[in-house]
C-alpha cells in the first residue's frame, strides 16, 4: 500500500482510497498514477506516458491533461502531490511544505489487510490518536485492549500508519485472529517481514534475527488468542531492537514489562436533551450516519430522527461493531423499526460486511470469541453477573457469585480476569472501582445462566440480598475506563 496523505493507493488490487473511501478514476488515469508513483518522486515525461498508456494510438496531448487534472483534484489540488515540470512531464512528490515521507509500504502480504482494515475512515477518536502518538514516542509497546468490536484494530491501524509516516519508516500489519499456537504465529510472523517465503520449524530467535536493526512500525493485530507466545517474542524483540516501535491489539494485555496498556472505551453517546447539533456531532451518532448512508439509507438529519439514533447508540453502548450491524438493519426495517426490534435481535444483528472474520459477523459472534477463551470459573462467575442490571461493585459480585464450589477468593480472581480480558469494564469513581457488562455482553451471559438452569436460583439471590447494591447511575466518561452505560436492556432478568 502507497500512502501520500490522504490518499491510499494499492498497485495490486488497483484501487484508489481518499480518506478511506474508495475511489473511481478510471482505467487510464490510474496507469498513469502508476507510472507516477513506480518512478518514486522522479520525472515522468509526457512522451514516456503517451507511449505507454496510448500506445500505437496517436492521441492529443489534451487526453493527458484531462487525466492529470483527475489526479491532481485527487492529490490536493494545484499545490499538491502532482506536481507540473512545464514542458517535460510530470513527478508524484510531497508539496513543498509537506516534509512527510512520499511512500510507506507495509510488507506486501499485509497490503490487502491493512487496505480492508481501513477501507472505511475513522470518525472521532481524534483525543485517542493523540494520545496514542504521545505514547508511541516514549514507549516500545503499546497494547489497545479493550472489549469485541469497540474499534481496537482500526484506531491502531490509523495511528500506526501515522507514526510510520513522520518517522518515514516500514509498516508491517499481521492479522493474528486466525493464529494460534507457537509454531503457527512465529511462521507467520516471518512470512510477514520477508514477505513471502518458507515459514517451517521458525523459533523466536529467527524472528528477532530478521527484525534486526530495522526501523519499523510492527502491528500485532487482533492477538488475543496467542498472548502467552506473544508477549515472549515481544520482549526479546524490544530487548533487541530499541528503534522497533510494537503495536499490538488484543482483549487482553500481554502482561509483560515493557509494554503499555492503552484502554480503548466504547464510543461516547449522547446525553437525552442533547442539542440537534452536539448530536450530529456525536461519533457514535455519525459511525450509524455513515454506515446507514454506505447502504443505501439516508435519513432526514431532524431532531426527532437525530434522538432515535441517539437511542439506538445508547443501546450499544456506543460499539462500533453493534453500529454498523445496526446501520445494516436499518436499511430494511428503518430506524423506528430497528429501534423497537433492538431489544429482541440485539445479539443476532448481521449483515455486516461479507468480508468480516466470523467474529465480527454478529455481536453474539463477538461475545462469544471471548467467552471460549475463559477457564469454567470465569464462565460461571460472568454469567451469574448478568443477574446486574447495571454497575455494581466487587464485593457485590462477591457476594452473588461465591458458592460451595466456588470461595470468596477464587470469584475475586475471577472479576479481576473477566474485566482484564475486557468482558467486565471498569469505572472509576474518586478512589473507588465499579463494574459493568457491555448489554451486549449482560444478554449473553443471561443466555449461558439459562442454559445452566441457574437463572432462577441466582436472581432470587439478587433480589433477597440486602447487601447487594447496585450503582443505577454510572459515572461520566472522566477516564478511559469510565463510560456512560444506557439504560439496563430489557432483559427478562427475573
Ligand atoms: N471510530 C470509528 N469510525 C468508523 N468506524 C469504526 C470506528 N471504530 C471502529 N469502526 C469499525 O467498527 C468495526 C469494528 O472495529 P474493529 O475491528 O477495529 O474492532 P476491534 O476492537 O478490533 O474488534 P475485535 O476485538 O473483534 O478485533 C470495524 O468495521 C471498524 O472499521
Ligand atoms: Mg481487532
């Protein structure tokens, strides 16, 4: 993949992205963009591109400007990206105050993830990326952990891509969902770096040996299936190469010394009563718009409209995955239709891009990714949380959890897990910690206690226990960890 600003070019799958949008210019238009962008910054002269776009053609030379002129709207206009060299031809090179490095490849396996994976733009997350960037000038490893879907893979794909770009370095993404396993993941890691080749009996120390000393961004992308071998490979290669900038996404962190953990948190929801313009603003708001307006919906930008997809944000809780399967019903029940539909199909919702990972197709698909990684206590503990309409706190789930076969101590350890492997999100309050489930996550865990013929036994111990609190009102988003939860889903708790 060619990177020049906005614009994204891959020469494989020719095709043209702005902004993460594709975009149509045409067969001639982009041989020439070709020409351009395999002369790396150099002269292209007109007779070299009339020879080998029109060739045994005799054509005028205004075919040419009319194409270039394409290009140039593309490239930021007259002082852009193409520039002019009167009479001789044409060079693809930063504009004069652009210092930013023309071409970052990312390893050519990787083209066509690291194309899919941004083939929409990013909305909002503008305070993540900077923060983000601040990190990444001061540490190693940076892990985004956070629940299914909440937009891990794509903001760091984003802000990877960034950072490669102002260091003018390599980009390496590798997609790990699919890998499991040491001799599967230190295999594909190599592929990845020399980009092709024999991947078989490969050690750690092979992996660390082909880093080197490069300078390169790498993104261990979508790893929580293998974070034990992960976390090995990465502090060998942050112990052996200070110049490598780690980017890994995971529901769960690595745990190792050097790396830092970066909370991605749900998009944030409008407050009722928000304003018709806080609400056009609002990214989870225009993650639905826009997803809608892919599919063919459009909707009429009123108040009264703007409020029911703030409803239906709020019962996502702000996950972009949940939106866009959302923004995917909508286009046939409408959003009045999905709204009332939501609290039934929540879970199935589909319709989503063909090309997702399985895990991505619905939320329950999501969920469940996360929920065959656990150990059977784990799994015991979070479906008997779901007897909590909303925010609760540890000794609470103590409390309602703990039985013969399971103490006190052991259902602690357990919390502390689930909301490590984010399935439990954290809110912090002063000095204190409250607990939640994403709804999507609470129908789930309520689905696994019926099949375990314990939801009567559990929500009578809910509901006859005085010193069971829960929080109703969850704190504001004053941390990553902390964000609003929407009203408990309707839910046949008890
Ligand atoms: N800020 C955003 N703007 C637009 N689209 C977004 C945003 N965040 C996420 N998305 C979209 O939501 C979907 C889910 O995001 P993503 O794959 O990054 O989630 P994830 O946290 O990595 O999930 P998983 O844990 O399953 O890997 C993707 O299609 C992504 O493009
Ligand atoms: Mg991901």
């Amino acid at each position: 993949m060619h990177n020049f600003d906005r614009v994204s070019v891959s020469l494989e799958c020719r095709q043209v992205f702005a902004d993460g949008q594709p975009q149509h210019i045409g067969a001639r238009a982009f041989e020439i963009l070709e020409l351009l962008i395999r002369a790396e910054g150099g002269l292209v002269t007109k007779d070299h591109i009339m020879r080998t776009v029109w060739p045994n053609t005799v054509v005028v030379e205004n075919n040419l400007h009319v194409h270039i002129s394409t290009l140039r709207k593309l490239f930021g206009g007259k002082h852009g990206w193409i520039r002019t060299e009167a009479g001789r031809g044409y060079r693809l090179a930063p504009p004069a105050e652009n210092t930013r490095v023309p071409v970052v490849d990312a390893v050519p396996v990787q083209a066509h993830a690291l194309t899919a994976q941004r083939k929409w733009s990013l909305i909002g997350r503008e305070d993540e990326l900077a923060e983000l960037r601040n990190l990444f000038e001061r540490e190693v490893l940076v892990t985004l952990v956070g629940p299914g879907g909440v937009g891990k893979s794509h903001l760091a794909l984003e802000a990877a891509a960034a950072l490669a770009c102002s260091r003018r370095i390599k980009l390496c993404h590798v997609d790990l969902a699919s890998v499991t396993g040491r001799d599967k993941l230190m295999g594909t890691l190599l592929r990845a770096l020399r980009g092709s080749g024999d991947s078989c009996n490969v050690e750690s120390d092979d992996v660390v040996r082909e880093i080197g000393a490069r300078k390169l961004v790498l993104v261990f992308d979508n790893c929580e299936r293998c974070v034990d071998e992960l976390a090995e490979l990465c502090e060998a290669i942050a112990a052996s190469n200070a110049a490598v900038s780690m980017i890994v996404t995971s529901r769960e962190p690595l745990r190792v010394a050097c790396e830092r953990i970066y909370r991605v948190a749900p998009l944030a929801v409008p407050d009722t009563g928000a304003s018709e313009s806080d609400l056009e603003a609002c990214s989870a708001v225009r993650v639905f718009i826009a997803r809608a307006h892919a599919m063919g919906t459009d909707f009429p930008r009123d108040l009264k409209t703007l409020r029911m997809v703030a409803s239906v944000c709020g019962r996502l809780n702000g996950l972009p995955l949940g939106l866009e399967l959302a923004a995917a019903r909508a286009a046939s029940l409408g959003i009045k239709g999905l709204l009332a539909d939501l609290d039934r199909s929540l879970l199935s919702l589909s319709g989503g891009l063909r090309t997702a990972h399985p895990r991505q197709r619905t939320l329950r698909a999501s969920v469940e990714w996360s929920y065959e990684l656990l150990g059977e206590a784990e799994r015991t503990v979070l479906r008997r949380l779901a007897v909590f309409p909303s925010t609760f706190r540890l000794e609470a789930a103590c409390e309602l959890a703990t039985c013969e076969q399971l103490g006190h101590d052991a259902v602690l350890d357990c919390v502390v897990s689930l909301a490590s492997k984010s399935l439990l999100l954290v809110h912090a309050a002063g000095l204190s910690k409250y607990y939640s489930l994403l709804d999507c996550v609470r129908m789930y865990a309520f689905e696994k206690l019926e099949e375990a013929g314990e939801r009567m036994q559990v929500s009578k111990r809910y509901l006859s226990s005085p010193g069971i609190d829960t929080l109703l009102t969850a704190p504001r988003r004053s941390s990553p960890m902390a964000l609003t939860i929407a009203a408990p889903a309707t839910v046949p708790y008890m």
